[in-house]
C-alpha cells in the first residue's frame, strides 16, 4: 500500500467490503476502491467456517486491490457478534508533582487503573473509551492534558469480547493475505460514519441493523455510555415470510428488499404480489399488505428491544437526537417513520458522510461501517474524538507497530 492509503474489512453476516481510502487535505476521507462481496461462513456476525471465511474474504479483498489498483497488505477489522459486552468503570491516579501539569503519562496510568475489572479468562479488553475525566473535583473534564491538579480520575467505557472471536477473525483475515492493524467495535465504526457531534452531545442511539444481528451504541452528552448486541437481525425478518408466505428462502428475501414496506397501510389494500412458493402450484399469489404486516411484527419487535436495552442504561427521555438507524437492513423502506411510532423518538436513517471519490456505491446504509472503519483508520478525529481513544498501548506495542509501518513501505506494491 502507498503512503498515506488505508484500508478497511468490513465483515457482516450476508456481505463482505473491502474499501481502500486515504485522507484528503480537507479533512475528508477520498474512496479510492470498494470490493463487496457476499458473505460466507459466518453466523450472526461470527466465524463459523474458516476455509469460507477465509475464500470470501480474500475474493472481497482482491476486488477492492483491483478497483484502487492498490495492494492491501493491512487493514482495519470490524469485529461484532452477540459476544460482545461492555460495562463503565472508573480509574483513578494521583499526579506526584502539584508543580508540573498532567501529562499524557498520568492520563495512561488512569486509563489502565479503569481496565481492571475482574472478567473471564475466555474474555478479554477490545477497547477502553474514556467518557470524561475528573481533576481535583472538577467533574466533566473533557481533556485534562495540562491542566494542574494532584488528583486525575476517568470514567472509561470498556468493551470486551470473546477471546476466541478475535482469535477466529484475525485467522481468516490474516489467511486471505492481510495484517490486521487493529480490531474495532462495529457500531463504533458506524458512529463514526454516520452521527454528528451535536446528535452525541444531545443524546443518540445508533442501531447498526445487520443480517444476522443488531449492533447498539448509546452516545451522551458527546460520548459512548452503552454498547450492545442484540441476537436478531434483517435475516429474523425474512425467516418469517418464509413461514408466513410457506416459500424458499430467497423468494422471501427478494419480496422482501422490492416489495416490502415497515408501514403495511402505506400500501393500497387491493395491491397483490405474485412470488415463488412451496407446493405443487409453485407460484402463489398474495396481498402485498399481508408481506408488510409480516415485515411490520418483527421490526416492532426489534424497535422495542433497542428501546429496552437502552433503558438498561439511561432515561430514554435523555436521547433528545433520538434514533439512527443504519447497516443493510435500515433500507427498508418506512423503517424510520415506524421508529418514531413505536419508541417516541426522533428517528432518521443514517448514510456514511465526509467521503468523496469512488462513493456512488457506499451512499447506503449497508456500507457505514465500512466507511466508518477507513475513517477510524485515518484518523479523522474532527468527526468523533471520543471513540478514538481506545486502550492505552504500551511501549512495546509502539514498537512493533513502527516496525510494521517499516515493512508496509519497504514490501513492494
């Protein structure tokens, strides 16, 4: 890869999205290729056959590597699933010296006081996000870099995950040819994408709407309180029209994406459909009001589980932004108008922004995530400081990723 380019995998349930970017002296993100393919050996966002993965991976990878005319040797990673756990903890340190100002070495020292948090050997620290800092008493300090006092605490969000889901996707990632610089929370890349500083500053709700599962992040007052998974996903809806409608799979999935509709009364009564059924007739016909109500029930499901998972960590009346909904199953048409009925909330479908270049495609809520992952890759820190923070790296680490900034320059393209 040149200097100055990077690249992002987004891996999902039903597709994979390879996209290779590099930033722009304003700021913005320039796409330089997209390769989107579909998915296969996952489930619900996790690794269920390697050899797959790894195949469609690698075809997603070289789709992008001949639209950029780039050669991908690193990438960031999305990594989701119903594994992923997350809980606030606070660190505290003191500052030996009241002459000399807090250094970037005291806020590390805090960050790490707040990983320690008892979890199973099974589970380990993907990201520690500090939420706010604290000095001498002086609550809600955004950054406390020098400033003077004796005593610095944090209130960090910590997010952990399955050791052996880190373990499994950067084996398929690094078997289809590619390093992995860093893992990162999937909807902490869509919020990167698709949510305004003021929407966190108010109070937000990102849902990322999958295939196989929903991802959650709570913004408040401008940074992450809550993150979640929840085990159901756009796949959830077409599995009940395959049992309502009694047809194959992508019959459902197809009537689905071109007829279906959140809100079955924005459909004329008398409109019918005709789609590929099981029986003898093979073709039957249906009202396509009864395809919506099928549609409706399971998008009222998922809605107010988001709002009870939210609930488990703030007064929803606190999200004044209300609702964003993104990722490939926020398409559907009236799915924003339903969110507002249901949870009472403002609500909107969030497209990737700050990008330019070869974006035709990723105009679409499917690719937030992968926008998301370049701009975390590139460092577009205007866009959302918060999540940028992520656990603090040791001298070693430093190390190693310098040496590996080496390789990628000395390699040939």
């Amino acid at each position: 890869m040149k200097s100055g380019t990077f690249a992002a995998i987004d891996i999902g349930t039903t597709k994979i999205c390879t996209i290779v970017g590099e930033v722009a002296g304003t700021g913005e993100t320039r796409i330089l290729g997209v390769g989107a393919t579909p998915s296969a050996g996952l489930s619900r966002g996790m690794v269920d056959n390697i050899r797959d993965a790894t195949d469609a991976i690698r075809a997603s990878v070289e789709k992008a590597e001949r639209a950029s005319g780039t050669r991908i040797l690193s990438a960031h990673v999305g990594l989701g699933g119903a594994h992923v756990q997350s809980v606030n903890n606070r660190g505290i340190v003191a500052v030996p010296d009241r002459s000399r100002p807090i250094s970037e070495e005291d806020i590390a020292r805090a960050l790490e006081g707040a990983k320690i948090i008892s979890i199973p050997s099974n589970r380990q620290i993907l990201h520690v996000l500090p939420r706010y800092f604290v000095v001498d008493g002086q609550d809600s300090v955004s950054d406390p870099l020098g400033m003077y006092g004796q005593r610095l605490d944090v209130e960090a969000h910590i997010i952990t995950v399955a050791a052996s889901a880190v373990a499994n996707v950067t084996k398929v990632v690094e078997g289809a040819g590619v390093q992995v610089d860093e893992l990162v929370l999937q909807p902490l890349a869509s919020a990167e994408a698709v949510l305004s500083p003021e929407e966190k500053r108010q109070g937000v709700v990102l849902a990322d709407i999958g295939g196989g599962c929903t991802d959650i992040a709570v913004f408040v007052e401008g940074s992450i309180l809550h993150t979640a998974t929840l085990p159901v996903g756009g796949n959830h809806v077409t599995r009940d029209l395959v049992v309502g409608l009694r047809c194959p799979y992508q019959s459902a999935e197809t009537a689905k994406q071109v007829y279906g509709h959140a809100i079955p009364s924005a459909v004329a009564a008398d409109e019918e459909i005709e789609i590929e059924a099981f029986g003898a007739e093979r073709h039957r016909v249906y009202a396509r009001r009864r395809v919506c109500e099928i549609i409706q029930a399971r998008c009222e499901e998922l809605l107010e589980m988001i709002v009870t998972e939210v609930g488990r960590a703030t007064e929803v009346e606190f999200i004044s932004a209300g609702l964003v909904l993104t990722g490939g199953s926020a398409r559907l048409p009236g799915l924003d108008l339903l969110a507002e009925q249901v949870t009472n909330l403002p609500a909107r479908v969030g497209l990737p922004a700050h990008i330019f270049g070869l974006v035709d495609e990723l105009h679409d809520p499917a690719f937030a995530a992968g926008v998301g992952l370049l701009q975390w890759a590139v460092g577009v820190q205007e866009l959302a400081p918060a999540v940028h923070h992520v656990a603090s790296p040791t001298v070693f680490d430093g190390l190693f990723k310098r040496l590996g900034n080496w390789v990628r320059v000395l390699l040939p393209e």
